[in-house]
C-alpha cells in the first residue's frame, strides 16, 4: 500500500476481518471491537462501539458482517483521502 492512502485488498480485508473476529462467528460484535480497541491502546468506550456498530449494520442484526466491514472501510478510506 502507498503510505496508507491504498485501499487494501480484498483478501487483505477478509484477513483484518478474521482478526478482529475472535470468535471466528463471521461477525464482528461489540466484544471484538472493544478488544480490538484494548489492543490499539485506544481508550474507547462501550457506548461508542455500540454507536459505531449501529451505524455500519446495515441489516440491523447487531453485529457487522464482513460486507459491512467492507464498506465501513472503504467509506474510511475516501473519507481520509478527501481529508
């Protein structure tokens, strides 16, 4: 990826993806964000990872499956190059 600015891969997103997923259920969830966050030393609490989740799921199941974590991230990504 050049400096970041690169949208990765597919297969690259599937693995960050399964990475986040530590219960490997196929969906991220409120837990696998907080330890994601804990991770990145982020201090980020609950009520925001809630919000986070109810914004980008997009079916309303509560959790985001990976064609939302897709398109979560490459909103992000033409977000910050427009930035």
């Amino acid at each position: 990826m050049d400096g970041g600015n690169e949208t990765p891969s597919p297969d690259k997103l599937r693995e960050m993806f399964k990475q986040i997923n530590t219960c490997s259920t196929g969906e991220v969830t409120v837990d696998d964000l907080s330890i994601m966050f804990q991770k990145l030393d982020s201090n980020v609490d609950r009520v925001f990872i809630e919000k986070i989740i109810s914004v980008e799921d997009l079916d309303k199941s509560g959790t985001i499956d990976f064609n939302e974590f897709q398109k979560m991230f490459n909103a992000m990504m033409v977000s910050r190059k427009k930035s």
